[in-house]
C-alpha cells in the first residue's frame, strides 16, 4: 500500500469529516464532544498552521492537524492531533502522520511539538511516540473523561524539533 501525507485539500473534507468524527464519537481519544459537519471542518482543519492527510488511491486513511500550544512567549511549542480511520489502524499511517508533523512544525519555526493528552489507555500512541524520541512529562490523574463516563489518566509528552 502506497501511502502518501500532503496538506488537506477542500475536497478532501467530506472524508475528513468521517475520519474524525470517529475518533470523537468513539469517545477514548479527542477532548471534543461536538463533531464536525462540512461547515464546521472547513472552518476548523482552514484555521490550522496546517492539516495534513494520508492518501492511498484516492481515499483518505488519517490526518492530523497542526498549531500553536500556547500564544506569546510560548508560541514555539506546537500541538497536534492524529486520526486514523478504523479500518486501516495498526498499518502505520500514524507513524507517517507523526513524521510528517515532525517536519512540517519544524519548517513553520515551532521548536517543541508536544501532545497534552495522550490517554493511559492509548496503547498504540504511547508506543509509537516513545519510538519516535518523544519524552514522558509524568501522569495527570483522571485528567479525560471516557465516553462511558470514567475518568483516565493522561500522559502529556514532548520532543524537540
């Protein structure tokens, strides 16, 4: 499978639009509740210092998105989100979409990308991102609400650019 990252496209939002609303409707992994509609996603991936997209003939397979953690003088710290369509986890498209975050932070002048929320029980994330050098910043208690109602732990981490 021949898998390709490149900035989102506004044709491409109907399929990001499924891609993440799964993630948000699955409830384990994004803090936002709401979903999105074609509207709202343009707004929301168009507000973005970028948003990228994992292709593979044609069909969209993740994304992420791509911004400032803070304002000021920690503007320099990037955040990013990743989602990867059900169907085609486990082939490492987020790996891909990891990479290509890690470079395009870089070329937008950010020195940190770190993630705020990565759940305890994000297994696949905490893995990938302790292969790709990301450092561990300790343990918030509770700090996500599961869909079921549960609080989980989350593990914020970071990695120099």
């Amino acid at each position: 499978m021949e898998v390709t990252v490149r900035a989102y496209r506004p044709e491409d939002l109907a399929q990001m639009c499924d891609i993440w609303n799964e993630i948000v409707e699955e409830g384990v992994a994004f803090p936002q509740i709401e979903t999105l509609d074609e509207t709202s996603a343009a707004d929301f991936f168009g507000g973005q210092s970028c948003t990228g997209v994992a292709e593979c003939d044609g069909s969209l397979l993740g994304l992420y998105i791509l911004h400032p953690n803070n304002v000021g003088r920690c503007g320099h710290i990037a955040n990013s989100s990743y989602a990867v369509k059900s169907g085609v986890r486990g082939l490492h498209i987020g790996e891909k979409l990891v990479i290509h975050s890690l470079s395009q932070a870089k070329a937008l002048g950010f020195r940190i990308l770190q993630f705020n929320a990565v759940v305890r029980t994000n297994d696949q994330a905490l893995k990938l991102y302790e292969k790709l050098g990301f450092q561990k910043l300790g343990v918030i208690p509770g700090g996500f609400l599961m869909k079921d109602g549960h609080y989980e732990d989350i593990i914020p981490h970071y990695r120099e650019l």
